[in-house]
C-alpha cells in the first residue's frame, strides 16, 4: 500500500500511513491512501528512474575514460574513437537527464 501526504506529495510504503511525514512533518491525518493503478504507476516509475540512474552512472564513466584515452593520445584513430565516444556518452547522460526531469515535471514520480 502506498499513502500520499497531501501537504507536500510525500509517498509513504507500508500498511497504514506514518505517524508524521518525514519530508514535512505534517500529522498522520493528511496522509491518503493512493489508489492501486496510480500506486502502480508509481512504482514503475521509480524503477525506471533508478534505471536511468544507473544510466548516467555508466556513461559518466564512458566520459571519463574516454578523457584519459584522448589523454594518452597513442594515435590519431585512438583518440578520434574516444573523441566519439566522449562526445556520444555525453549526450547520451544529457538526453537522460532530459528526460529524467520531464517525468518530475509531469510529477510522475508521485
Ligand atoms: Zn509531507
């Protein structure tokens, strides 16, 4: 079961809603219960997030090595290849973000 605090959006997990809002403080009272394909939603939606976070993860590290290997400059077909892939991994993390942001936007992350 999922229970919203409908001072600041708060989403609490567990089989009653809590005593107090962690994010807030507002009382146990101003927390509702989310419906079951909206509490689903939500849930899909924190795994996809997490999955872009992991995303961004990797190609911040893509980035990053790639700027050591643009560093090491061992021949110019090396470090075009990792001048591609830096550039590639970074707007890969930026298209991400996008639209990790879109979703808050939407206030789908509940
Ligand atoms: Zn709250």
């Amino acid at each position: 079961m999922k229970w919203r605090c409908t001072v600041c959006g708060y989403i609490h997990d567990g089989d009653q809603a809590p005593e107090k809002c962690p994010k807030c403080g507002a009382p146990r009272e101003k927390f509702e219960q989310v419906p079951a394909d909206k509490a689903e939603l939500i849930e899909k939606s924190r795994q996809t997030n997490s999955l872009w976070m992991s995303f961004v993860d990797l190609v911040e590290t893509l980035e990053e090595l790639s700027e050591r290997g643009i560093e090491e400059n061992l021949d110019p077909t090396c470090v075009q290849l990792f001048k591609k892939a830096q550039q590639t991994a970074h707007e890969l993390g930026q298209a991400a973000k996008a639209e990790m942001q879109a979703h808050v936007n939407k206030g789908k992350w509940g």
